[in-house]
C-alpha cells in the first residue's frame, strides 16, 4: 500500500465528515438568525411587561401606604376636624407630615404624596405640611390639569369630584412642588388617587401619589431604546390619556399588540392591557433599533459561515497530515518492542498527571475543612443579621427556618459585652458560656459573634419562664461570675423583654444593646441587667375590636367551642404577658362582660340567670376566662333549647297547615314560606331536617292519603277526589297514585269491595 494513498483516503474521510457538520452550521445559522430577532423582540417586550409588572407593583405598594396612614390616630384627627384648630391639631399634622416623610424615604418610586381633607383646609405631603391649603397652593404647589380650572379651591374639588366618581388616576398636564428642601417640576404625569378597589362615593380624605413619567419610561423601556421609543397610557374606565411620552403617532388607542405604526413602519407596538390596575399601556419600540441589532448579527453569522468553510479545508488537511504521521509513528514503533524509560530522568505526562492527582486529593481534605469553616462563618452571619435587621419578609422567615427548623414562640435576646484582654481565649470563653447556660436549662436557639467582644444570644423562653426575664438576670449573673473567677475578665450582659412574633428580634436585640452601651461606667465589675417589660411593647393586647366583634357573633349564635377557643388563647398570651394584664385586668374583664350582658340582653335573659362572673382584685387571667367560659355554656344551652323548642313549634303549625290547605292546587313551598315569614331555601331546609322529606314529597304523602280516604269512606269520582285532595287535574291524581301504590285508584276501590266480600263471607 503506498503511503500517498493513505493520505488521500484520510482526506477524503475527513473533508466529508467536515462538509456535513458545514452544511448542518448553515441550517443553524439561519435559524440563529431568526431566533435572535425573535430574542430581540421579546427582550423589548419582557422589559417592558416586567416593568409594566413593576408599576402594579408600585400602586399596591402605594394602597399599602394608604393603609398604613389611615390606621394613625393622629390622621383620622385630621379628617375629623372642621372648626378652629387647637394645639393637638398642629401636633397631629406635624406627627402625619413626619408619617409621609419616612414613607417617601423608603419609597423612592414616589417623587410626591400628599393628603387633602374635605372639611378642613389641612395640607400633608412628604416635604411640607400646611393649615392653609389656600395659601400655600399659590406659594409652594402649583398644577396644570386640562379639565379643571386654576387655584387652590378648583383644584381639591376637582379631585374630591373623581375620587367621588370612583375615578382613581388623572393626567396632570405640569405641577411644581418642593419636597426634600427643593423645588421640582414634572410634566405629563399620573395623578393616583388611592386605592383601586376604594368605593366610598364621598371620601373624607384623599391620599394622592404623583407618578413621574420618567419613572415610567424607565420602567417600561430599555436605556438604549427610551429616547426614541413613544409610549401612550389610557385609562380603561374613563378612556382617557393618562400620559404620552415621545412622537405618539394618531389613534394610537387603537393599536393591536405587534402592529409596524407610524410613517413607514418606524415602530413595533407592545399593547398591555391591565385590567386590575384599569390601564392600557401602548409602547412603541423603534424598527430602527431592531434592524441595528441585526448588522452585527448578520456580520458575525458571515464571519461565521466563511469561516467554517476554510475551517473546514484546514482541519482537513491537519487532521489528515495527524493521522498520517501516528500512523508513520506506529509503524516506525513496531520494530523497537518495548518502551524504554527516558535518558534524560523526567517524569512521563502519566507521571506528571498521578502526581497531580495525589496532590489534588491531597488539597481536597483541606478544601472540605476551609468550606465547613465559611459554613459556620455564614450561617453566623445570617444570624446576625435577622438579629440585627429583624425577620420582616418571607425570604427572610425562609432563611431563618432553614437555619433553626422552626420559629420559637417566645424569647429573648442577650448581649454579652466582654473586657478587653479576652482576644486570645474568645473562643473558649464562648464555649464555656454556652454549656453553662445548657447546663441551667436554658434553651440557645442560636448565638454569634458580633463586634469585637460581644456575643449575641438568642435565648427560647419556656413556659414556666417568668415574663421579665429576671429568672433569666439571675442565671446570667451566676455565669458571669463564674467566668470571671476563671479567666480574669469582666463582663456587661444586656437582656431584652421577652419578644413575640420574628419580626421584633431587631427590637429585642436593640434593647440588650442600649443597656450593654449604658454600663460604659461600670468597667470593672461584672453588670448583668434586663430590660424593663413594662415598657415592652412587643406583644399586641389581644382584647381588640376584632376579638369582641368575633365573640359576640359566636355567643349569639351558639359557638360555644370557637367561644371557648378565643378566650383559652387570650388567657394564654396573658399567661406569657403578665403585665399587659395586671395593667388593663378591670377594664378587660369589663369590656369582655359588657358584650355577655349584650348577648344576654339580646335573648332576654337575665345576668343573673346568664351567671355572669364577678370583678375581684385578686382575680388571675386563669380565672376570669373559666369564669367566662361558664357563662358561655349557659348562654349556648339556652340557644340550643330555644332554637329546639321554636323548631318543635314551627313543624307543628307548618304540618297542620298543610293537612288544613292540602286541597288548594296552588299551594307551593313559596305561599306556605310567604305565610310563616321565613325564606323558601330556609324552608325546603327546615322540612327536610325536622322530617327527612323534602316539601314536595310531604305534600304529595298528604294528599294521597286524603285520596286513599275519598275512595274508601266516599262514592266521588275520581274526578272529584282530584280536585277535593289538591292534585288539580285527573290525570295528575292518575299518575302520583299509581307510582306511589302500584295500581289505579280504580282498582285500588275495588280490592276494597274484595276485601270486604271476604270479611263478610267469614
């Protein structure tokens, strides 16, 4: 075989493999090609549907604003005033200007926000506040609206009109305000007037919200393309312009999604319609911007086909001329036998890369201890900061869970401050602390190092645990004092009250903080002291409007387990809070009485009868929820036999009116509710529990009977028995009677005669 040969063969072989996989590319470059144009229209449309999504997002952020404010007291004055304003007014308005303030800090979407009153002439934002809306509309705020008149008194009653209309945004063709101690000026902006799902037609106030058509054009297109993009929003309830931004071309209402608009095709529409916010968003992406995607698309995908096919002729040939001298080699190897160590003493690549794996396995021990140790290092970072931050959001609740498995009920948090001098032995000190603290009982849900000497504490509390945390002060001091007596160091311990819910871990942690920063004076003796729980307000007073409202509901419709279950967790939170009680214990006890004595007074019974509890001092929150959990069995006793007795009653008056009307061929379960004043649904219920028929049923069984009664006591035909039993037609009789007795009425008297005859034969 000549070796020229050989080499054609291997090209031959190669320059068809290569030219397959050539042609392939070429398919997959042309549908690269339409993949990236298509890639490049749905990147314009994702940014601007997930912007779109962003702007909802910022409304609800805004409704939750809304909420926040009208829940403070201090607001709700504001609305109520109308006549001279005192000095608590001035207060409040200050305390509700500070309220939108702290708002417009963490909500940077907002630019603006203010709030106006129907019955007074107050004015709150989140830069000023004024008592003279009048005059300060004409110093400090000016605005342009396009179907309202200029001034002060033009424009709250026109926004007090739309709100009025259940109308929540409006165009503001310019307004200039100052906020943060700076004038501003915005065109062509969004005017939201609170929430969407708002329906009062006489609003007492109104929290609006300014949206800046910047933010919107930036929310809904990419940098590179905002310039030249054109973007039109309508309002679907009104039809219409809330703001227009760029060269908008005419009747752009009416564009459908992926429409080529203006003069010569120069944008692609992007319509979305949202329904939940009431807007339709047209945004216009210029053609120009897609079609300069492309050049370089279409650049690099020529690069790439010329490429490939000189790619192909040169791996060719070097494959080929590869093959061709391993098989030169083989042959030039096959007289020589056997592989002879090298001359020059170096390792083989075998050798060399045996040797890297052993160093690699070597290294890998130590890999798997630095990534336990940044472990550690990170869960306690995590901690430190929910301890810090506090644990508000669900990824955050998530993270928590993950570290600890589950949220603790109750707890506390403690800082221990150590002395200067205890760098070297910190981490022995530590461990020491923590097995004394398991050894006294205590729960760690989870400590960290935090600073330069302190370590943080997250402690359960137990169910025996005392509320103030001074069982908790005690243990701590005994600690203290022992690791004082073993390393020569001092230490300054901070313990929060005890905390409930996750979110108030940072309230707890800045507590143990404040008081470990206030023993600054005592640097050489060990100071151990707990938070005051009277000043606590971690926990929420359980006896709420809600919790009353829900009580008198269950008592006056004889839910004596739900009744039972609210009052077992009231007295439960007071077991863990005992302040809140021994603080508020008689008004409690009282407001709880008054909705029994309602419940009582609404079923005419007597407080007596109702075994009302009665007020003591030394009363305990165990006692007053038994107290009123008896009264609750009286009062649900006496529903249930009243109900009882009044069901008894109504079945024998509705069954002796039907034996009484069965005859009328109208009679319906619509009269027959209509003359006991109860609804028809309630009717058909009632008959079918008190009976175990249904309406139809019972009065069919009647009047059949009734039938059964004509033709044995009575010569009527059977035309007359149909219409005397209420069947209203014979041929109705005929069919009821048949179905239910398996014969005809006819042959029904006659088994009667039979029956007779026999007797008489006997």
């Amino acid at each position: 075989m000549k070796l020229s040969r050989i080499v054609l063969t291997y090209m031959f072989k190669y320059f068809c493999g290569f030219l397959a996989v050539f042609f392939c590319s070429v398919a997959v470059s042309a549908t690269a090609k339409r993949s990236i144009e298509e890639y490049i229209v749905e990147r314009a449309r994702t940014y601007a549907e997930t912007g779109i999504q962003s702007i909802g997002e910022a409304v609800e952020k805004m409704d939750l604003i809304r909420q926040l404010m009208i829940k403070e007291s201090n607001f709700h004055d504001l609305a109520g005033r109308v006549s001279d304003v005192p000095r608590r007014e001035v207060i409040a308005l200050t305390a509700s200007n500070q309220m939108l303030q702290e708002f417009g800090y963490m909500a940077d979407y907002i630019p603006y926000m203010f709030a106006l009153f129907r019955e007074n002439d107050f004015f709150v934002s989140n830069g000023q506040c004024s008592l003279d809306f009048k005059n300060y509309y004409s110093n400090f705020l000016q605005v342009e609206l396009a179907e309202a008149e200029g001034g002060a008194d033009s424009f709250k009653k026109y926004l007090f009109e739309n709100a009025g209309n259940n109308t929540h945004f409006l165009k503001i063709d310019s307004m200039l305000f100052y906020c943060s101690g700076k004038q501003d000026q915005m065109r062509d902006a969004i005017l939201y007037l609170g929430n969407r799902t708002q329906t009062e037609f006489s609003p007492q106030y109104l929290l609006c919200f300014v949206m800046d058509q910047r933010e919107l054009v930036q929310y809904i297109f990419m940098p590179e393309i905002a310039e030249s993009s054109f973007l039109y929003v309508e309002d679907l309830n009104t039809g219409k312009e809330l703001t227009s931004y760029g060269d908008v071309p005419e009747n752009t209402g009416s564009f459908a999604d992926g429409s080529i608009v203006g003069e010569d095709g120069r944008y692609f529409t992007i319509v979305n319609t949202d329904n939940d916010m009431g807007w339709k968003i047209v945004a216009g992406v210029p053609e120009a911007y897609l079609k300069g995607q492309m050049k370089a698309v279409d650049v690099l995908i020529a690069l790439y086909l010329w490429g490939g096919l000189l790619a192909v002729l040169l791996l060719t040939l070097c494959y080929s001329l590869g093959r061709y001298k391993g098989f030169r080699k083989v042959l030039a190897t096959f007289p020589q036998g056997d592989v002879r160590p090298s001359k020059t003493g170096q390792f083989s690549d075998y050798e060399l890369l045996s040797d890297g794996v052993k160093r690699l396995k070597e290294r890998g021990a130590d890999y798997y201890r630095q990534l336990g140790e940044l472990k550690l290092q990170n869960q306690a970072i995590l901690l430190e900061s929910l301890m810090v931050g506090g644990i508000r959001t669900i990824q955050e609740q998530e993270a928590f869970l993950a570290y600890f498995g589950r949220m603790p009920e109750f707890y506390c948090v403690a800082v221990v401050q150590m002395a200067p001098g205890a760098e070297e032995s910190f981490e022995e000190i530590t461990l020491s602390m923590q097995s004394f603290l398991r050894a006294a009982n205590i729960r760690i849900w989870g400590s960290v190092h935090s600073g330069a000497l302190n370590e943080l504490f997250l402690i359960e509390c137990l169910p025996d645990q005392e509320a103030n945390a001074a069982g908790l002060a005690d243990i701590f001091k005994k600690m203290s004092a022992e690791m004082t007596a073993r390393y020569g160091i001092t230490f300054h311990t901070g313990i929060s009250t005890v905390g409930m819910k996750p979110e108030n871990v940072s309230r707890c942690y800045e507590q143990a903080r404040g008081i470990v920063q206030a023993q600054y004076a005592f640097e050489n003796e060990n100071m151990v002291e707990t938070y005051e729980a009277a000043n606590s307000a971690l926990a929420e007073n359980p006896v709420t409007p809600e919790l009353l409202g829900r009580l008198y509901g269950m008592l006056i419709c004889g839910q004596q387990e739900a009744v039972c279950a609210e009052l077992d967790r009231m007295a439960g939170i007071y077991r863990r809070m005992p302040y809140y009680f021994e603080s508020n214990k008689e008004q409690v006890f009282y407001t709880i009485r008054n909705i029994y004595s309602c419940v009582l007074l609404q079923l005419q019974v007597s407080e007596k009868d109702g075994r009302l509890p009665v007020y003591g001092p030394d009363l305990t929150c165990v006692e007053m929820a038994e107290g009123f959990r008896k009264s609750t069995d009286v009062i649900c006793g006496y529903i249930v036999r009243r109900k009882r007795s009044k069901n008894e009653k109504m079945k024998e008056d509705i069954l002796l009116y039907l034996n009484t009307h069965f005859s009328d061929a109208g009679l319906s379960a619509f009269t027959v509710s209509q003359e006991f004043g109860i609804s028809e649904k309630y009717l058909f219920q009632f008959i079918r529990e008190q009976t175990g028929e249904t309406f139809a049923s019972l009065l069919l069984h009647i009047r059949l009977e009734m039938a059964k009664r004509y033709l044995e006591q009575s010569d009527y035909s059977n035309e007359q028995i149909a219409e005397l039993a209420g069947f209203g037609s014979p041929n109705t009789f005929y069919r009821n009677f048949k179905k239910a007795t398996g014969m005809t009425p006819n042959v029904y008297k006659d088994s009667l005669g039979a029956k007779e005859e026999r007797a008489e034969g006997r």
